[in-house]
C-alpha cells in the first residue's frame, strides 16, 4: 500500500515539478523584447540640447524616443498622483488594489484599476484590454520588471511612452506640443498638468474640458502641499497659471538637417531617432534670417532658392545647416528641396584644388605665367567670363580674377585624369561618372558636386594648414573627411610624412584666394584691421544656374549657394552677386580674428625666381626676386621666355651674323612671349617691350618665333552657324605676328583669299569639310594649319 501511495505521488510531483518549471520558464520570459517597439519620431537638438526640430512617427503619433532622464517635478507629480507607494512596492500595491475592489463593488462598475506605475507601463508594452486575467498577468509581469529594472529607469519607461491626450506620446513630446518647453523648463502648474492627463487622455484633452483638467491640476497641486513637496506660495501661484488650450508648432530651425537625418537613418548611417547635433541654435537662427533678407531681393529677379553651412575647421562640425529657405506654403518655391546634399554645377569652385596640386607636383609656381589667349582644345572652347584675353596672367591672379581659359591650360598640363583622382581623394563623391566624360570641362562645372562635400574640402585644406605645425610638419591622413553634424570622437592621428597636398602649396593656395576683391568694398577692407581674414572662392554654372561663394578662416568655412532648384538660369546670376554678399554677412556673425595660417616656411625654400615670368630663373633672366615657394617649386621648369637677342649697335634693330660682325652687336636679354599670347599681353602690361624688327637685310625666317595663329588652331573642328537671312555665318581667322606693320598673305586651300598688315584678322566663309589655311609673311615666313568646318544638317 505505502508502495502504491508513493507510486501515485510521483506523477503529482513530477507534474507540479514541471509546472512550477513553466511558470518560472514564463515569469522570466514574460516580458517583451523590446520592451516598447513602437514607431518614434525622430528628433534633432543643438550642441546645447535645445530643440532643432521633430518629425511625426510613422502611426502618427508624437512619440520622443526614449528618454532615461525624468525632471524630479514630473516624478514628485505622477508619483503623488498616481501610485504614492511607488518607491516601496515590488510592483504591485495590494492596498491600492484592495482599495480599488471596493470601490468598484460599491460604485457597481469599474471606477478603479489599482494599476500601479508599473503595471501602467507592462499595460502601455503590451495593450492589453482590461480584463481580470490580464490584470493577473500584468500583476506578474510588473514584479517581474521591477527584479530586472530600477525605480528610476520603471519611471523612465512610464514618461517615454504614456499617453498625453490626442496624438501625443510621452513627456518630452508632451511638453514641446503644449507649452513649446522641455521638461526640465516647466513650472509645477505646468507639470502637474501633464501628470494628470494620461489618467484620461481621451477625457481629459487640452481646448476640450478645460475646467475638469484645471480641477485635476489644482487638485494635485493641493496634494503636494499637503505632502510638504511645495510650499504654500508655489502652490498659490501654480493654480494661476493658465492650462494648455491647444497644441503647439515645434520648432523648425532645422528642417532640412532633420530630413537628412532621416534618410541618413534610413541608409544606416544613423542608429537612433534622436541625435545631439553639433549646430549653434543662435548661429542656425541668424544664418536662416539672413538667407531669408537676400531671398527677398533675389525673387524680384525669379531666383527662388539660397542655402547656406557653416563649418568648424578643426573638427568639420555643422555649425550651421540651411539647406534652404524655408517656405512651405509656397510649394513654387521648392524649399523641401535640401540643396546642401543636392548634386550641382560647382562652376570655378574647383580652381583651388587645381591651383594646389600643380604647386604640389612642382609643375608651377605661385606665380608663373599661364597663356591667356583664344584655346580650342579638342572642339573645347572655354571663355573667359568678361570674354576677353591678358596674354599671360600669373597662376596666382589667375585664381584671384577666377579666368577659365588659364584654368583650362593648367588642366590640361595636369591633366583631369590625374585631378579627377585628386577630387575623389578630398572627399568628392558626387563624379559619378569616368574621368573621360567630363574632360577638361570638370575644371569649369562639367561636373556636379555638392555644397556639403565642397565645403567640406575647403574645410580640409584648412584643416592640414592648422595641424602642419601642431604634428611637426606631418600630416594626419585622416584631415581629408566629409564634415559632420554629430560629434564624433577625436582619433589618434595617423601621421606620414607627405600629404596629399603639402603644407606650402596650401598656404600659396589660399594667399592667392585672399586677394579676391569683395563684393561692394573693392579694395578698402584690406585697411580695416577689424576686418576678418578670408580665403573665398566664387562659382557661376554654365547657363547662370548656380551662384557660389565658399570663404575660408583658420576656425570656420562658410559655403553659400544660390539658384533655382529646377535648374532655371537667370540673368546676374553669379557667385559674385548673389553668393558672395550672403556669405560675407555670415562671416560677420562669427567671432572676429584678424589671425592667419602660419607660413609653413618648413615646407617651403626660397630661391631666385624670374620677375617677369614666375619662373624659376633662368640664365637671361635679368630681374631676379628672392621668394618663397612649396619645396616641389624647385622641380618647377626654368623661365622660358628669357633670351639673348642680338641687336644693332644703336638697339633699333635685331641682327645677325649673316649681316653684322659680332663685334657690333649687342647682347641684350630679352623678356619674349610667343606671337599669340604677346598679342594680348603688351596692351594690358606696358612696361612689356617688343622685340624691334630685323634690320633690313638681316632677316630670318622663323615661323614658330614670329607668328602665330590664333584662331583656328591646328586640328580644330569649327561649326559655322546660319545668319539671320538664313545664309552661313563667316569665321574670323585671328593671328599674331611679333613684328608690327608685316604683311601677312593668307590662302584658303592653295588659293589666295587676301592681306592684312596692321591687324591680322581675316572673315572667311569655307564651305564644310577639312581645310587647310596657310599664311606667308613679307620675308617668307610660312604657317600652315588643318581644321574641318562642321556640317550642321550631320
């Protein structure tokens, strides 16, 4: 018998045993994980953690992502209005609940759940109807949150996500929709207005019954004088402060930045929904009232859009981000549109890059002359904007004035397939495309970039000066990066010993974008010791589609675009009049230094350069300067314009051998540019001196020293368009010859078309396909080229 009991025993105990192994299966597993995967809105603040701006969750809710910090206000009013024995309870209050029962049962229906805090957050997790098995589950489940969370992250969890009547969710959504503050900035009549909501959201809702809400606030506030939390007079004045009527705006400072966080989330590049940001609150404020003036003078000319970033250069933190101007009701104007990460012609702003790099491989000097004369390259004919020609323009003013056509023959020099590799290296992403596709127009806006990414690489340059002496003349691979709008934690540099561009050639670079004229100020700023120092560059796009303007200091960069999102191009528009302005208003906004990049002189030599050309100088240079220049400037070529000529005794003539004895000449060196680009040169730089004429009888035949074709070059392909009578247009022939008064005899295919003397310009009219044109001087200098005139019906 006692052998039987024990044998029905065993079954009970080992089905108790397994029960028991299930519940305590299911207590450590009953709660959610997550816990809360409900939708949040996503949320930006400043550096400061003010409030940028907020998006609305995906269901439609105003739901702040979780927030561990609770204000001691709103935990002394839920506590005291909701669950009074929440320190000291495991997660359930049998008072509280017993106390609910029986006023349930005397009132006949359900006026009291004896919910405590945390039930009320188990309820919120898993929404759970009220019914008594969930109540017993919920009970279960709330002793089970209170073992594995603190009271301070359990009342964390109930702000967060508590309903706040209508569309709002949580506390810090909560205080933003109804009094415009955060949390931690609310008075107790303000607090213990929002604590009393989530006990009816629905009933209770801020523009509908305001008096039952201002009973329940001033009835609680009563409760936390009784409990010694308030005085008397904090209560006093607490009950006269207005309630909520209805919800308000959020703030938009940043909208455009709150939208480029969102889809920076949404490409994982951002793990959470609401991110510190790195702007200034104040600066994005006055950056977007600023942009907002200029606008207003802009759309009298229809130019609708302006953008602006400010960028720390030691960091590359976004200061401030107005993608746009920011007017929504007008859906004409765009501004939804961030043109700040929009892809668009960057017109000259590239120049600068280009100008360092050649310093950097030696291929120049800070001031070597570059040809300034009509170029047709591959049927690529780049213009100068003022469309005219200097001859030679030192590399420097070159940069300075922006002019295309020297730009251009330093591209082609460097070549774009090795600058094309430069750009991807500063961070340029937006060359989509092989180098080949956009040739040598890339130097001019053949490409498209970004304000960001440009503004950024400016930013680098910078960068690398500030850091040249702080690394002891290394350079930290890592000071190439795109800027950033969250604070991102300051790594180890990584040290070499060359940078991709040196020090030097980065100090000449921005010198030279130093001495740009300001807009309306012309020369005078330059006088004002107040006055910032600014390296700036200025952008037009082809068809006057864009206008830049990207200024540089030792602390900041400022990058502003103007234009038209739908690409509509308009008279006047260029960086120089309506970028530029902007841009010098918003360096005004920012902390004044008349400091300026230490010369890298480490990095630099000084050695003898040629005045004349900025060359190195050479053995017939005769006026030679000292002058600094990046070390790779002593690989640079040697002055090639300098040499002996041999004149008559009296200077009036050249000579040579063949006429005069050595003994009666004179050797003289001699500052001689080619035909073409002396053509341009000596009407704009008196003090160049022509060669005088050969002595007659003494004449030599050189084509290639003294004369030149201008327009066409050799190979070009030339389209003729149609006049307004429907006939073909002619094309001017354009030479250059060094000796004044020549006749020159032009023949079209072997025949002869005509003479000119003292201007050698010649309108011709040849019919499509190749040609050849050939040129005979006075003392039978010949020059003779090849080039196809296109036919427009192919």
């Amino acid at each position: 018998m006692q052998s039987l009991k024990k044998h029905l025993k065993r079954p009970k105990i080992i089905i108790i045993t397994g029960l028991s192994l299930v519940l305590v299966v299911w207590f450590a597993l009953c709660l959610p994980k997550p816990l809360f995967n409900t939708p949040t809105s996503f949320v930006i603040d400043d550096e400061a953690g003010q409030l940028l701006g907020a998006s609305i969750a995906a269901d439609g809710q105003w739901r702040f992502p979780y927030n561990d910090s609770v204000p001691e206000k709103f935990k002394q009013c839920i506590i005291t209005f909701e669950d009074k024995r929440f320190e000291h309870h495991f997660g359930f209050d049998p008072l509280a609940f017993g106390r609910a029962i029986k006023q349930n049962i005397s009132s006949k229906k359900i006026t009291s759940g004896g919910s405590t805090l945390t039930m009320q957050v188990i309820r919120m997790a898993t929404h759970h109807s009220r019914t008594v098995l969930n109540k017993l589950s919920e009970i279960f489940m709330a002793l089970r949150l209170e073992l594995g969370y603190s009271k301070n992250k359990i009342l964390a969890l109930y702000a967060s996500n508590a309903p706040f009547g209508s569309n709002v969710v949580g506390l810090d959504a909560a205080a933003w929709r109804y009094f415009g503050r955060s949390p931690d900035k609310l008075s107790w009549g303000e607090m213990a207005a929002l604590a009393v909501l989530p006990n009816a959201p629905s009933l209770v809702h801020p523009g509908k019954n305001r008096l039952i809400l201002l009973n329940k606030r001033n009835s609680l506030l009563q409760k936390l004088y009784e409990q010694g939390i308030i005085d008397s007079t904090t209560a006093a004045l607490a009950r006269f402060e207005p309630v909520p009527e209805k919800p308000v705006p959020l703030p938009q400072l940043a909208p455009h930045l709150l939208q480029r966080f969102k889809n920076d989330y949404q490409d994982h590049l951002q793990t959470q929904t609401r991110i510190r940001t790195t702007i200034k609150a104040n600066l994005q404020q006055q950056v977007a009232d600023i942009l907002e003036r200029h606008h207003q003078v802009l759309k009298a000319n229809d130019i609708n859009n302006i953008a602006a970033i400010v960028l720390d250069v030691e960091t590359g933190a976004t200061l401030a981000y107005q993608g746009n101007i920011w007017h929504r009701e007008d859906p004409e104007m765009e501004s939804d549109v961030d043109v700040i990460n929009a892809p668009r012609s960057p017109g000259s702003t590239l120049k600068p890059l280009l100008y360092a790099a050649m310093l950097h491989d030696g291929l120049i000097l800070p001031n070597s002359l570059i040809a300034d004369v009509p170029t047709q390259i591959a049927g690529y004919h780049p213009e100068n904007y003022d469309l005219k020609y200097d001859g030679a323009v030192p590399a420097s003013n070159a940069l300075s004035r922006s002019l295309n056509v020297p730009a251009v023959k330093m591209l082609q020099q460097y070549k774009y397939e090795r600058f094309y590799d430069v750009l991807k290296k500063v961070g340029i992403t937006t060359l989509t495309q092989p180098a080949d596709h956009y040739g040598l127009a890339l130097i001019l806006g053949g490409g498209e970039n970004t304000l960001w990414e440009l503004s950024g690489a400016y930013a680098d340059m910078a960068r690398v000066l500030n850091h040249y002496p702080k690394y002891h003349g290394k350079y930290d691979t890592d000071d190439y990066h795109s800027p950033v709008y969250t604070k991102v934690e300051k790594t180890k540099p990584s040290l070499e010993k060359n940078g991709l561009l040196d020090a030097g050639s980065l100090f000449f670079t921005l010198q030279a974008m130093e001495e740009v004229m300001r807009p309306g100020e012309e020369m005078v700023w330059q006088q004002f010791s107040s006055t910032q120092r600014i390296a700036w560059k200025t952008g037009t796009s082809f068809g006057f589609r864009d206008g830049w303007a990207i200024g540089i200091t030792p602390k900041y960069v400022v990058g502003v675009w103007v234009g038209n999102t739908d690409g509509e191009g308009r008279p006047n528009l260029t960086g120089i009049n309506t970028a530029a302005p902007a841009m010098f208003e918003i360096f005004r906004l920012l902390p004044a230094s008349r400091d300026w990049f230490d010369m890298p002189t480490s990095e630099m030599v000084k050695i003898a350069v040629c005045k004349e050309s900025g060359y190195r100088a050479g053995q017939y240079c005769p006026n030679i300067t000292q002058e600094w220049i990046p070390k790779s400037g002593l690989k640079a070529p040697v002055c090639p314009w300098h040499r002996l000529v041999h004149l008559s005794a009296d200077e009036k003539w050249q000579v040579s051998g063949n006429c005069v004895s050595p003994e009666n000449m004179v050797n003289k060196e001699w500052f001689v540019l080619p035909p073409s680009m002396e053509y341009y040169y000596k009407t704009k730089n008196y003090e160049y001196h022509v060669l005088p004429p050969f002595k007659p009888g003494c004449e030599q035949a050189d084509a290639a020293n003294t004369m030149e074709l201008i327009y066409p070059k050799d190979g070009a392909k030339v389209y003729v368009p149609l006049e307004a009578d429907g006939k073909r247009g002619r094309i001017i022939f354009n030479a250059a010859h060094r000796q004044q008064g020549i006749k020159i005899f032009w023949h079209l295919d072997d025949k002869y078309v005509g003479k000119t003397s003292t201007f050698h310009q010649i309108a011709l009219n040849p019919s499509p396909g190749q040609h050849t044109l050939t040129l005979v001087d006075a003392v039978g200098n010949t020059l003779q080229i090849n080039f196809e005139v296109l036919d427009k019906d192919k």
